[in-house]
C-alpha cells in the first residue's frame, strides 16, 4: 500500500526540524495551569485502567507528564528523529515510530489515549479513520484526550526554525471534532476552550482540549 504524500513529508518536516522543535518547547506546560489541569484529570480518570498511548509524541514531554502521574505511558510518533531524541531525554520511559493511521497494538489495549496537538496535521477528511483507528485500540471505558487550535484555517509551512520543510497546519473547530468522536463511538465527557496567552508567540488563536469515553459496552 502506498504511503500518502502528507505522511512522508510530516515525517520528513519533523526529522528535519526535531532537536530546534525540542528546545523551543522544552518546559512549556510551566506556564500552562489549565492544559495541566486537564492531563491530571485525565489522569485521574484512567489511572489502573492499563496503559497510555501518547499518540505524536514528539519530544516526550507529555509522555513524561503522564508517567509523572502515575500512568503506564508510552510514546508513539511518526518521526524517527523524535523518536530518537524522546529515547535519549527519557531513557526510562517508551517510545517507539507509528502512524496514527495504523496503530500497532491489539483491539483494546489501551486505558487511554492522548493526542496533543497531533491530529493538526492530518488532512480533514481522514479524521474520521483517525478516530475509528482511536476506538479500536481503546479498551471499553478508556478515556481519550484531544488538544488542537482553534480555527477554520489551514496553514502550509515550508520553513521552521531555518530548515526546509513541508508542513501542512489545520486548525479546527471543537463542536466539529466532537461530532466525529461521536461518530466513531465515543461519549463526550468535558470540554476545555481557552484563549491563546498574550505571553506565548506560538499561541496566535484560541486552544481546544476535549475529553471523551469509549462506552463500557
């Protein structure tokens, strides 16, 4: 089966651009009280039901966040480089290369998910196939947790932090993202939308955490 031409060029983008992407957002949740909230309810929430899939984990902060709240958290992202560099700055903790697309685990394998801004960078229409993939790893009453911006507009980058890439941005509506959980079987369970902090060059719109529940039966 041949690979679409955005997943190519995102893993080349974020090979290309790992090491600078790191260290610009190394430590950012500091300053981020409300998205800390939300990982500790989620947390909460999925703790003992088994383990946490970090879906595009990038760097491995939030999979670090995870574990630092007593979950059993992997990391999965499609970069060989973040992969490698999640490996070096957590050597404790797992991370292995994946597509959301095609999860590599077992039907029901996971207590919860996690996709921290990583759905942006699929285009919209396969985001109802992301989702199915998402329920078909989730284990009855595991929990999945969803950040993304806020917006109708899609972004394409060919440049980030001085290195060439290809890089497609899509910002996206929280009721719109809702209804194809729904679709693909999840239970909304909260809602998150926050205003972008002035202090925050990355942060030009508002921000989206939605919470929802893979039904027990």
């Amino acid at each position: 089966m041949t690979e679409p031409d955005f997943l190519r060029d995102t893993r080349a983008s974020y090979n290309a651009i790992a090491a600078d992407y790191a260290e610009a957002f190394h430590g950012e949740l500091a300053a981020m009280p409300l998205d800390r909230a939300m990982f500790a309810a989620f947390a909460e929430l999925v703790h003992g039901r088994g383990p946490v899939a970090d879906v595009g984990s990038g760097p491995g902060q939030i999979t670090a966040l995870l574990h630092d709240l007593g979950l059993d958290a992997f990391g999965v992202d499609l970069s060989p480089a973040m992969v490698a560099l999640a490996r070096r700055t957590y050597p404790e903790l797992r991370f292995e290369e994946g597509s959301m697309l095609a999860l590599d685990l077992p039907d029901g394998a996971l207590g919860g998910l996690v996709a921290n801004y990583s759905i942006i960078h699929i285009p919209q229409e396969l985001l109802p196939e992301v989702f199915a993939e998402f329920h078909r790893v989730m284990a009855p009453g595991a929990y999945t947790l969803i950040a993304f911006q806020v917006g109708d507009e899609a972004k394409h980058r060919t440049d980030g932090f001085g290195h060439e890439i290809k890089l497609d941005f899509r910002r996206l509506r929280p009721e719109r993202i809702a209804g194809l959980l729904e679709k693909a079987g999840f239970v909304m369970h909260a809602r998150l939308l926050r205003e972008a902090r002035e202090e925050s060059a990355a942060e030009m719109t508002p921000q989206a955490m939605l919470l929802a529940r893979k039904p027990l039966a």
